[in-house]
C-alpha cells in the first residue's frame, strides 16, 4: 500500500512560503506539521508514515469542489483563447468534469488506494473514514457546473474576452499539471528572503503594455468580511511580476490591477496596486517565515529541519478535528509524543 511518493517529489528541503502553507500553520500547527514536515516520521513508527502517505492524499468534499472548479474554468478560458467556446464545446467539458467525479468517487467509495489514479489525484476524506455519502455526489458536480456558469456570466469574464480578441498575452494556468518552476518568485533581490523558496501563481494573467498588467484569481471557499483591502495572493502575485521584470522589488512605473473572485457569487474583490501594497507584503512574507522558522533546528530555514513533532500544538478547535484529512495520523501519533 505505501509509495514513497512524497520524497520523489521533494527537489529541495529549503524552506518554502505559500499561502496555503502559511494558513494550514494559523489554522493548527500539527496539521501543519503532518502536511508539510511528515518526512520526519520516519524516525518516529514506519507504520505511522505509511498512514500519513494515504492522509495525504485525501480531500475533503468542499476541496473537491474547489479543484474541479479550478480544473472547468481553466479548461474553458482555453476555449476562449482558441475562439471555441460554443455551447456544444462548454457542455462537452462539463461533461467531461462529470464523468471524471464518478469515476474518482466510485473509487474513492470503494477505498482503492493501490490504483494508481489514487497516487495521482487522492480519494475523498469522508470515504476514507467511512461516512456514506453517495446522496452528494449529483449535488457536488451541480456546484462545479454553477460555479462555471457564474463565472462565464461576470462581468469580468465578458472583459476576457475581449483582451483575447485583441490578441494580448496572457497566461491561463493548468492546474492538473502545475509547472512547479515557474511558481518559484525570484527572491535574490530581497535580501531577507533570499534563502527562502515562495510559491505562487494566479490563475489567469494577462500583459497589455510593457508596463500595464491584470492578475486575476478566483476562489470557492469562504468570502472575506470586508472588502476594503487587496487580497494577500493578489499582492505576492504582482510581487512576483515586478521581481520578473524589475529584478528589484520597486514598483516603478508598472501598473498592476488584481482581481479576486468568489463563486458562486462572483463578488470580486480587487484595487490597483501600490507600492505600499508591495512593501506590506514584503513585511508580511519575512514576518511568516520568521515564525515558520521558529519551529526549526537552528532555526535554519535552508536545511529545514523540524524540532520535535511534540512542539507543533494541536487545535483546541474540535469542529476543525472533525473535517480534516489527517485525523487518523494526528490520533495514532499521541502514542508516541
């Protein structure tokens, strides 16, 4: 049952900031842990890692809906590059998307975790622990339909389209097979970061001038309480274009506007960036990984050694226990811290 599937994909040990990275640390250090420093166990119980492998992989049911929306739209916007997305050409994905989730589901439901489509894409979590929910599967596929739709309907959408018309460059990001390379940002221009590794990429890109750009990102999950500010994605990700094309984290003359957008509301939440923008999440990103340090030998951020699993505190937050991935792993470790 167990692949060595995690260290096969581990090109370096040195210290990495993402977003998500840095909110599964707010959200509980030890799942924390379990996601990101699980390599240790192996000095700790081989059964214990084997476990973890398989927790890994799982998603919950929400994540699912998240994924497979991100998978719909890319594959849409990349109609509406080709100037082919008809009716006939968006059912077809849709379609597509909806075959793909019985599949996954009839496996995941029947719990085979040595198919390879396993170790490639994960199974769900509610199946892993054996909750019946065969009632959902149509009402999950409806969501990730209604949030294509939604998102064709905004009106930003409507501005795409005509920035592809005219021919602009722009990126649309595949994200069932990410280019992990290109997500690094260029962090040898700021000195206090130039050790760590930044992962980041928005969804969709599009260049109109030299200077003059639109970065725009969409989300299913929970909406932010207020709007009066630019999205901490949005701000790393126009870092990480003035960093391309300035080698220096001044903004200069380039104009930067962000979007993000919500489904299925299509809310969007957006601004122009500032250089004040630049300089707050600068701050932001060396205050993070100063934290994420602290749980380190040495504090070392290059080789990236975690002190014991015992210094990583668990949630106290029992609704966030019941929903997540590595419930089993986090339980069977108590017996050895």
């Amino acid at each position: 049952m167990y692949r060595n599937f995690h260290n096969r994909h581990r090109k370096t040990n040195k210290l990495s900031r993402s977003h998500t990275r840095i909110s599964t640390l707010e959200y509980c250090e030890k799942k924390y842990f379990l996601n990101y420093y699980t390599f240790s166990l192996k000095k700790i119980d081989q059964k214990l890692r084997e476990t973890w492998v398989i927790n890994k992989k799982l998603k919950t049911l929400e994540m699912w809906i998240g994924e497979k929306t991100h998978y719909l739209i890319s594959d849409y916007l990349n109609l509406l590059k080709n100037n082919e997305d008809t009716t006939e050409n968006i059912n077809k994905i849709k379609e597509g998307i909806a075959e793909e989730m019985h599949y996954d589901f009839d496996n995941s439901k029947n719990r085979k975790f040595e198919e390879p489509a396993f170790w490639e894409r994960g199974w769900l979590c509610e199946h892993y622990y054996w909750e019946n929910i065969d009632d959902k599967l149509e009402e999950t596929i409806q969501k990730v339909w209604t949030n294509l739709d939604n998102f064709i309907k905004s009106p930003r959408v409507s501005k795409i389209k005509d920035y592809v018309d005219l021919k602009y460059p722009i990126y649309i990001e595949n994200p069932k097979n990410p280019d992990f390379e290109s997500m690094r940002v260029d962090t040898r221009w700021i000195p206090e970061l130039k050790d760590i590794s930044i992962m980041a990429s928005p969804d969709f890109w599009i260049k109109f001038s030299n200077n003059k750009y639109l970065i725009l990102d969409w989300k299913t999950g929970k909406e932010p309480e207020t709007s009066f500010w630019i999205p901490e994605q949005l701000r790393i990700y126009a870092l990480k274009t003035i960093l391309k094309k300035n080698r220096s984290p001044e903004l200069w003359d380039n104009e930067i506007e962000s979007h993000e957008l919500y489904l299925p509301s299509t809310n969007t939440y957006w601004g122009k960036i500032t250089q004040e923008d630049i300089d707050e999440i600068i701050k932001l990103i060396i205050q993070d990984t100063n934290f994420q340090k602290t749980f380190l030998v040495d504090q070392d951020p290059f080789k990236n050694q975690p002190i014991s699993s015992t210094t990583f505190s668990r949630t106290q937050d029992e609704e966030k226990c019941k929903t997540c991935p590595f419930r089993k792993v986090c339980e069977d470790l108590k017996a050895f811290e």
